[in-house]
C-alpha cells in the first residue's frame, strides 16, 4: 500500500504531461450544467464539483455508438455487409471520478460481460480506461452510499484515490494502472508521511459520519418477488411520474440500448443508443403488443430491477450505488429511498 502527496502547484503541469499518453476526461461545469468531459485545450477537471448532472458512463458506454457500417451499392463485392467500426484510440483517464460512480461500472460490468454474452465494445472500453478517484469528503444531502454497498472512501473499481487537503493531494495507489499514470504524470511526489492511512481512515469516518440519509435493504433478497410485483402501493409511486428517462438517464447503473439501422443513400451504419425502460416504446413487440404498456408497469419495472431482479442474481447486491442523482433531478420528486423502504418492510396482506 503505497501513499504520496502531489503538491497542488504542479498539479496542471502534470495533467499536460498526461496528455501526451491518455485522453484525459474529468467533471465539468457547462452552464448550470455539470457532466464528464473531453478535458480539451488544456482544461482540467473541476475538483470542486460534487456529484456531477450526469454520470461518467458515457465514457465506456456512449450514449450514441457506431458500431458496423454497410453499403447498398450492389455494383460493390461487399453490399449488405456489415463491416466493425475500429475504434481504436490512446488509453483514456478519467480524474477526479467519485467512488461511486467509479463502484457503478463494477455493477455494470456483470450485464456486459456475462458467462458466454461478453460485450466487446463495453469491455474493451472499460479496459482501456484509468480511474483517478477524488474522496468525498462533504457528500450531497441527497447520497446514501453508505447503506448502498459503498461510500465516500470506496476503492472498489479506482486505481488512484486523491484526498484534497490544504496545498496537496494525499494518494493511495491502488492497481498497477495507478502506477503507471503517477510515472507518465511526472509529478515530483513526496511520500506520504508513516500516518497517512491512519490520517485516511480517520478522514473517511468524518465524510462517512456526513451522510445524513440511508436505506434499508436487509429484507429485500427473502421477500417473494410475485408478492412485491403485486403490491398494492405502485400505483401510488408511480402517479406523478410523466416517464421523461431523467432518472435512467443521469443513472450510473442504468445500461438499457436500442439498436437502429440507420441509411443515407447507399451508404448506412448501425448504432446503438441509450434506451429508457421508463419509455413507452421500450418493450414495443413487432406484433404491437406491449406487456408494459402502462405507466405503472414500467415504474415497477424500474424499481423491480434495481431492488429485487439484481438483488436475486447477485446475492444481495441492490444496482444502486446511492449516488442520489435520481432523487435531486427527478421533475416529480418519485424518491428511490422510499420506495426501497416500501418494498423492503412490505408485508402481503393475508387472503381472507
């Protein structure tokens, strides 16, 4: 276990530095905006930010992504063939990622790289990425990662972590990839002093002790699935829901695509976009039935899969890292908190 410091002075000369080895992303303010992005025209990242709008999924998993290319020109030996789209680039890094979102492609990672159903696209951009965590040390009222299989300290799914002190960056090296972008950095890093895991330890148990909300899921893996998916309480939570995606969409965990043909001319490629199962349109058949055709049925879709679905696949685990995006952006206030808490403590009422 390795600990340096990184005097905040030489911090943007070393991102320069970088930059000749990876392409560097990293939060971002756009207006009254906050998102991931392409770090740019010598741009660092915003260290200031809490949780950002939008998450750094993108990155791995791009919200529109080519991925064959054909042509209908029947003059052509290759007409009607899809051809891969190389993608092939400098390896990427991503500084100043929250634990959280860093934990959130931990869980995504189970539905892309299944037994027998690896995804090549997702993986091979998962791979190619450095993750360079920022602590937080002053979580947003709306986190509960605590109780979500995480937290503000977590290493889980980071090869650096940073803690922000006064004139430095205190670091815990975590995998070889930190080695290695510590070294192409150039930073001139001091060791860390014989204390400073305990000084870590002593930082995290403060921004732990910060987290003022938290869920219960104790009871979710032994409640029977069939008596939750009829429980009487989703009409309620889904009422004011207007299925706008925002929660999918700023979700870290959340990991839906369509895929769409689409062709100009003779020429035409095939991507894959971000889909929302809050959308009417999701589960759509060729026949034109749609087995959730309601609003409530696609509310309780949602819920049912991070809390019950995920949890019985993987031995408790919720697909939720608490990050708290859903809660803060949601135009109608539906709290993911509570309705963990519903589905948690439901007792069915006995016939008769």
């Amino acid at each position: 276990m390795k600990f340096y410091k990184i005097d905040k002075a030489v911090w943007s000369a070393g991102l320069e530095k970088l930059r000749d080895h990876y392409q560097l992303f990293g939060p971002a303010r756009e207006g009254n905006f906050s998102q991931f992005i392409a770090l740019d025209d010598g741009r660092g990242p915003e260290l200031d930010l809490s949780n950002t709008h939008l998450s750094p999924k993108s990155i791995v998993h791009p919200q529109s992504e080519v991925m064959f290319e054909y042509t209908l020109d029947s003059t052509r030996d290759d007409h009607h063939v899809l051809r891969p789209v190389e993608k092939d680039g400098p390896p990427q890094a991503v500084m100043g990622i929250r634990p959280c979102d860093a934990k959130a492609f931990l869980l995504v990672r189970r539905n892309f790289d299944a037994p027998g159903c690896q995804d090549p696209y997702w993986l091979k951009a998962y791979e190619g990425v450095t993750f360079v965590g920022l602590a937080c040390q002053t979580p947003c009222k709306a986190c509960f990662c605590t109780t979500a299989g995480c937290g503000p300290f977590h290493e889980e799914g980071l090869d650096l972590l940073l803690v922000q002190e006064r004139e430095h960056y205190l670091v815990k090296v975590i995998t070889g990839k930190g080695d290695a972008l510590l070294e192409a950095a150039g930073w001139d890093v001091a060791p860390g002093s014989d204390s400073a895991h305990d000084d870590m330890e002593k930082m995290k148990a403060a921004a732990e002790a910060k987290i003022q909300t938290f869920v219960n899921t104790d009871r979710l893996k032994d409640q029977v699935t069939t008596d939750l998916y009829d429980a009487p309480f989703w009409e309620d939570v889904s009422f004011s829901c207007i299925n706008c995606g925002t929660c999918t969409y700023v979700c870290p965990t959340c990991w839906c695509f369509d895929i769409q043909d689409e062709t100009r001319g003779k020429s035409g490629t095939r991507m894959r976009n971000w889909d929302s199962c809050m959308y009417p349109l999701f589960t759509m058949h060729g026949t034109g039935h749609n087995p959730r055709g309601k609003k409530v049925q696609r509310v309780r879709q949602r819920f049912m899969h991070k809390l019950k679905y995920y949890v019985d696949k993987y031995d408790g685990q919720i697909q939720c890292v608490g990050c708290g995006r859903c809660v803060n952006l949601c135009p109608v206030n539906i709290d993911i908190r509570k309705v963990c808490e519903k589905m948690n403590h439901y007792i069915p009422q006995q016939a008769g």
